[in-house]
C-alpha cells in the first residue's frame, strides 16, 4: 500500500497491472492509449517486465497471448483502431482462452481528438464473448484492471478494459493496492486448447458458449454495476463509464430518479430488468455507441416504456459527452459563458514542426509529379498526414495504417497513372511491408515513398522497428529491382536533383520505391535517434 | 469550494507543466483535482487546453461544464478568446502579453490585449519580464503559475517541495531563481486582485502594472496605485506606449 499517487488513467491502468504482477506489456503506440505501455515501459528493468514496442497490435496481441500460455500475466495496450489490426488474434484467443491473466487495455476516443473514427471497443467484447470493464475514474482504472487480470484468469478468458480519452487522458490521485509478485512460468500442457482445428476449435467455441451464464452472474452481481434508487420513478437513467461523472455533474451530485450503472459487461440483464420496471422511461446516456441503449431497445421495444437516447435523438449520435450536452438534453439548467472580446478568432490547426522532413519531402514530390496535372498520392497515418493541409496540399487519402501502398496499387490496377504512395517508417513496418511485397510480385506500375525519419513521431516519437539500412535491407528482400530503389535525403537544397529522381522513378513502368530519409527533428531534440 | 480552470496555449508551450505543478498542490492540500489534456495530433503547434478541476469535495466530470469556469490561465493572448464561453461571469482571466504568431493571420497584437483588457476580470502577465526579473528566462510558465495563485486555494508555500524536487538536481540557484519568479507573478496577480475589488477597471490596473518593473511591484502598495490612477498624469501616462520604470517612477508620473 502506497502513498497517493497523481495518475492519469492510462498511468493508473499501467501501475495496477505491476502491481497485479504482469511480466509483460505489449502493444503498438495509439493515442490515446500509448501512455500506458510507457508507463510499465519506465520500471520495466527495475520490475524485470518484458516491455518492447510490437510492429502492430495483432503482433503485440499474440506476444501476449504466448506469454499467457507460458502461465504468465500481461497486458496489451492499443487504441480502438487498432483492435482491428489485432481482431483476428483476439475474436480466436477468446475460443483458445487463457491461462496467465492477459487483459487488453484498448482505448477509444469518441469525438475522435486523435483517429480515424470512434468505434467503441465493448462491440468487439461482445463479439468474442468476454467480460469487460469499464472504469469510470482513475482509481476505479486502477481496481479494474487489477481485478480484470484476476477475472481472465478465474474464466479463463482474455478480458477488455476499455477506456475512452477523457479518461486515459486526465489525471487524479489514486490509492494504490498492495503488490503481488509475477508468476512462475508455468507453460500450458494441454495440446488440444490452444490448437484450433475444426475439431478443437468446436469443443472450445462450446466450452466459451457454456461459460456465459457464469460470466452473467458475475456481471449481475458485480461491485460496477450498480442500480441507485431516487424519489422519482418518472424517468429512470441507465449510464456507462464516464458517462454517469456527467450525469452527476448535470444533478450536482445528486440525482432524484434510479440510476443503473455500467461497469461490467456482459450487460446484466436482471439488473437492466429492474430498472425498466421502476420506471416509466430510461434515458440511456453513453459515452461511445448506443450499445446499452440498442440492447436495452431490441428490435421493438418494450410495450408502454420510452426509451430515449442517442438512437431517438435526445443525445447527439456522434462525437463525445460532456457535462454540457449531458445537462441540455436533459432539460437542466445550463450557465452561460462570457462571449469573445474579439471579432474575429482564427484557428490554430496543428501543423508539421518547422524544419519537419516530411515537408521537404512533399515539396519534391509534388513538383515532381507536376508535369501530369492532376496530383494523387494515396497517403497513411502519421505526423506527415498534416500535408493534406494548405499549403502542402500533398495527399488525398489516410484510412488505415498501411492502405496507402495498398490503395494506390488497387488504383494503379485500375489504370491511374501516374500513382504514389506516401508512407512513414513505422507505419511500414505495421502493415505496409505485406502490401508492398504483394504489389512487387506483380511489378505494379507505382512509386511508393517511405519517410523514413527514424522514429514513430505522431505517437511522442517512440522507437521505430524499421529504418536506416535495414529498412532498404527489408525492401530489396521483398524483391524489389535494386536499381528501382533510390534513398534520398529531402533537403531544399538539392531538391532540384532530388525531384529528378523521383520523376525518374514515376516515369518508369513498374515498381519503385524511394526512401525519404532524414531524421524528425523532434525526435533528434529528444536524443532518441 | 470550487475552482475551475481552463489552461490554454499553443502546443509545446508547456501548459502541462502548469497543470502538474496544480496538481501536486491540490494533492499536497489534500484537497480532490481532476485535470483533463490533450495529447497527440493537436499537439503539434496546434491550439491546445486542458481542464483542472480543483475541490473541497469529489468531482464528478473531467470536463469543466461551460458558464462555470472560474479561471482561464492562457500562455498565450489569443487563445483566451476560444474558451470565454466556458467562464462565468464571475470568472478571472490570467494571460500572458506574448502572443504566439503560428498563424498567417494572427491578429493585431495592440487589439488582441485590447480585447482582453475589456474583459471584467483579467490579469495580463508580461511574463517574459518577470521570468528575466529573476534570471530565468525559461521559468515563463512559473510567472504565471505565480499569477494565478491568488486567485487559487494554494499558498506560494504549497509549490516549494515540488519546486525543490524538479530543479535540485540542477542546483540551488535554479530553484531560488524559480521560487523568486513565483513570487514576483505572485505580487503582479495579488495587485490586481486588490485593485479590481476596489473597482478599478481592469483596463486601468494593467496597463499601469505592464509599465512597472516586475521586481518593484508590491501588493502592499496596491492602495497607492489606486489613488495614483486619480492623479492628473494617469491618464497619459497610461496611454503613451513605452518602456517599465520602477513603482516609484510609475506612481509619480501618475500624481
Ligand atoms: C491501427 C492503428 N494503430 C495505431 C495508430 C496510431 N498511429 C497513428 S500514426 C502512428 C505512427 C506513425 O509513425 P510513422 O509512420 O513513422 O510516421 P511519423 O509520425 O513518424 O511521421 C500511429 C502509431 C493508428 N492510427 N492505427
Ligand atoms: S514531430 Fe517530427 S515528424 Fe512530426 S511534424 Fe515534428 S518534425 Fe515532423
């Protein structure tokens, strides 16, 4: 038992599974998740904890789930999106279970401060039929995940703990627990449980199935959900995580209707049942998708109760919560602010640092694909998806990690001519490595360039697993033409001479690949690369 | 008690640093905070705030909810303007002079502090001076730190410790220098809390104090301020553009 402790919640997350004893963290860097990995990754040496940046999720998930086989604890840390990557692992680790706790701490971001868009994790929970916490502050981030790798290890099942920004993001004190030491390694014996041939595979899927009701009554009955009564039953709330701070916020702390709170799914359904029956209608207030809410509706709803919420309009469909929202779609009072003092205020959108490679290295692209008119470079994530704006006006897409090189193939297949993929070091090795070896098999008439500034820096500028000469090394072992790759260092000053090259290369008909490389300067500041 | 604040700035300013320094007083008083940030995208360049809530009793939202902030702390004058609607009219804004010109168009520097001088309450900090008052042209953010702590449930005390424990290590002189413009942001916030309660505009109280060397400036005499801000010279003097000159030197020309 220690002092209190100011965390955020992806640091309470990270103390409590080393407090918990986990002798590995993995994951892939995704705000807002990767302070979590950086925080275990700070006392790794001194906890004796495995802690290395994984090249993705799916990676990072399967890391994990071998070291649970080895009878040993861990975590996984990603953003929302990056669960897709690591779907296939996850939704198949469900069916093999788990024999050292493996908790997946996966952080959506509603309202999408730092992502593509804003799915909610507990839709992948349910899918794979797993438990999931979710906390509602930072000391319940701390108990949760603590009791989660406990959980995963009663069920025998990996366990999601899902977080969402404001959470991951905002910090408090919290009173740690006690320590507990990591596990002995204690491999798993069994050949049968962690082989999914058909065969297995169909015993396992009906050993998870059997499962449920146990994880129901645990969920039932569960410290997290909670149902709160008040004096009026006109109207009953059923809220999730950080969605009842708000709630409270909007009553000052007190609210006068039945109050039924989400912190463990699966959804307890007795405990929804009550609150149905004390009521005449549920607003249901989520942070995330209306997953309550959905389930709590069915297909026709239940006879002579309202249920309102984000599917009826009564809260915004889209983007996160806040205390605000909450209080005006429920006809509370709401303060009104002072106005601006000045007329007109222009915004400040975040922009590549000055003296950024990423900007020289559009600068040469663009010019140098300016003899076909109309410019298209399919582009991926990453610091250098500022170029999409003014003035580099540099790239026109950015959907997943690696769909770049994948996405400029498919239109160079297509016809598109000429065709460019811009992709960064990191997100190569992610997930742009298969694409391009898939696109070199077929001599694809593209150019793909891979900035390669040594580092991952949308992310704080972690270690990247891909660069230098082992990044060429990676690329000619594809089977790239060596005379099609060309390594320039983006630089104003030869940018003449460098637009040559890559003109030279778009020109040809098949497969080239240039590598930007030049070190981000922020990452150079920091002393990292 | 309550106290909500909006922190704002551009990213790489080091409001976070502000925040954690608040956060460890709140802590070292016992008392319950929660401090929402962004990190990521918006911080390259970007606009960027965070939230701290700071009570005697638990808090439920990360999230200041708008019309009841109680204090917006800004680094940079602009960015003031695009949390207003989050303080209430009671509310006190604590800004820095310097603006932070990432933009192409960045407004007029002269109507950007105008627009905050309009504002019921607001303490303009010139916190590039107060930091080289006190040899420490990095400790900006401690100037303002200082600032804002009359108008917070901390003591200048409360920051020590921490203080001691982020600049120890680099020697003795780092954390006096530090302590000392902490003190000096302090005796700027603690005038013009004074002056306003007297009402005086806000306004008057700035624009005389952004003529005072920072080092002079002393709360105890805020009674001398306001009386000389009746005098015959007031007037011009605070309307002619120039450099700082001692209390005293300020006070007579006002009288
Ligand atoms: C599946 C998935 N995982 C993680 C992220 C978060 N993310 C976005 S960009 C990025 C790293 C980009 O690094 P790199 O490609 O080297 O580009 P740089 O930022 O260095 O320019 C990460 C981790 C994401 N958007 N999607
Ligand atoms: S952090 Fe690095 S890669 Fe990102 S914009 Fe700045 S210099 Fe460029």
């Amino acid at each position: 038992m220690g002092d209190r402790e100011v965390w955020l919640g992806d640091e309470a997350v990270a103390m409590a599974a080393v407090h918990a004893g986990i002798s590995g963290v993995y994951g892939y860097p995704g705000t807002p998740s990767t302070e979590i990995f950086e925080a275990v990754e700070a006392v790794a040496l001194r906890e004796g904890i495995h802690a290395h940046w994984s090249a993705n999720e799916k990676v990072a998930y399967e890391e994990a789930l071998g070291m649970s086989f080895a009878g040993r604890r861990s975590i996984v840390t990603m953003k929302h999106v990056g669960l897709n990557v690591a779907a296939d692992a996850f939704m198949n680790s469900a069916v093999t279970g788990v024999h050292g706790g493996l908790v997946l701490t996966v952080a959506d971001d509603p309202g999408m401060h730092s992502s593509q868009n804003e799915q909610d994790s507990r839709y992948y929970a349910h899918f794979a039929l797993v438990p999931c916490l979710e906390p509602a502050d930072q000391q319940q981030a701390y108990e949760m995940t603590r009791e989660a790798l406990d959980l995963s290890e009663a069920v025998g099942l990996p366990v999601v703990l899902r977080l969402v920004t404001r959470l991951a993001h905002s910090r408090a004190s919290v009173l740690p627990g006690p320590r507990v030491p990591q596990k002995p390694l204690d491999v798993w014996r069994d050949p049968m449980t962690f082989t999914l041939l058909p065969q297995n595979a169909r015993i396992q899927y009906r050993r998870l199935t059997e499962k449920q009701a146990d994880l129901l009554h645990r969920s039932e009955t569960s410290r997290w959900n909670v149902l709160s009564d008040g004096p009026r039953h006109d109207r009953g709330f059923l809220v999730n995580g950080i969605a009842w701070n708000y709630l409270m916020e909007a009553f000052g702390g007190e609210c006068p209707h039945p109050v039924l709170r989400i912190g463990q799914y699966p959804v307890p359904v007795d405990l929804m049942r009550s609150l149905v029956e004390r009521v005449e209608e549920v607003v249901v207030v989520e942070e995330g998708y209306p997953f309550l809410e959905e389930r709590l509706r069915g297909i026709v709803g239940i006879p002579g109760k309202a249920i309102r919420g984000k599917l009826d309009g009564t809260l915004p469909r889209t983007g996160e919560l806040n205390p605000t929202i909450v209080a005006a779609s429920l006809g509370l009072p709401v303060a009104q602010g002072l106005r601006p003092t000045l007329g007109e205020v222009p915004g400040r959108p975040p922009t590549l640092c000055p003296g950024c490679s990423h900007t020289d290295s559009f600068l040469e692209v663009r010019e140098a694909m300016k003899p076909y008119g109309d410019l298209r470079v399919f582009s991926d994530i990453g610091c250098y998806t500022l170029g999409f704006y003014s003035p580099l006006n540099a790239i026109h897409s950015c959907v997943d990690m690696g769909a770049s090189i994948s996405m400029a193939a498919g239109a160079a297949h297509a016809g598109a001519r000429p065709v460019v993929a811009a992709i960064g070091d990191s997100t190569f090795a992610h997930s742009g490595i298969t694409p391009l070896l898939t696109a070199i098999r077929q001599n694809v008439d593209f150019t793909v360039v891979i900035l390669d500034n040594g580092t991952v820096a949308m992310t704080g500028t972690q270690k990247t697993l891909a660069t230098g000469e082992d990044l060429d090394r990676i690329v000619l072992g594809l089977g790239l033409d060596p005379d099609h790759l060309k390594v320039i260092e983006p630089h104003k000053m030869r940018a003449e001479e460098q637009v040559a090259i890559i003109r030279r290369e778009i020109e040809y008909p098949g497969t080239s690949v240039i590598i930007a490389r030049r070190a981000c300067v922020q990452a150079l500041r920091r002393g990292v690369v | 008690m309550k106290t909500d604040i909006i922190l704002s700035g551009v990213g790489g300013q080091g409001i976070l640093t502000i925040a954690f320094v608040l956060d460890n007083a709140a802590l070292s008083r016992g008392l319950h905070f929660k401090q929402a940030e962004v990190h990521g995208m918006s911080q390259r360049g970007g606009a960027v705030y965070s939230y701290l809530r700071i009570a005697d009793r638990p808090i439920w939202s990360d999230l200041v909810p708008e019309g009841q902030g109680d204090m917006i702390l800004s680094v940079e004058p602009l960015e003031v303007q695009r949390y207003l609607h989050y303080l209430s009219r009671e509310g006190v804004v604590i800004s820095n002079t310097a603006p932070h010109k990432n933009i192409p168009d960045y407004p007029e520097e002269a109507a950007v502090l105008s627009a905050l001088l309009d504002l019921p309450r607001c303490v303009l900090v010139d916190a590039a001076a107060i930091a080289a008052a006190g040899r420490q042209p990095k400790a900006q953010n401690m100037a303002m730190v200082g600032a804002a702590t009359p108008f917070l449930p901390f003591d200048l005390a409360d920051y020590e410790p921490f203080v001691r424990r982020l600049f120890e290590a680099k020697g003795e002189a780092l954390v006096q220098g530090n302590l000392a413009v902490l003190r000096m942001g302090w005796n700027v916030g603690r005038t013009v809390q004074q002056l306003l309660t007297q009402g005086v505009p806000t306004r008057q109280v700035n624009s005389f104090l952004l003529r005072v060397t920072p080092e002079t400036v002393d709360p105890d005499r805020a009674n001398e301020v306001a009386v000389a801000l009746h005098g015959p010279g007031a007037e011009a003097f605070l309307q002619e553009a120039g450099g700082k000159m001692p209390l005293d030197a300020a006070l007579a020309r006002c009288r």
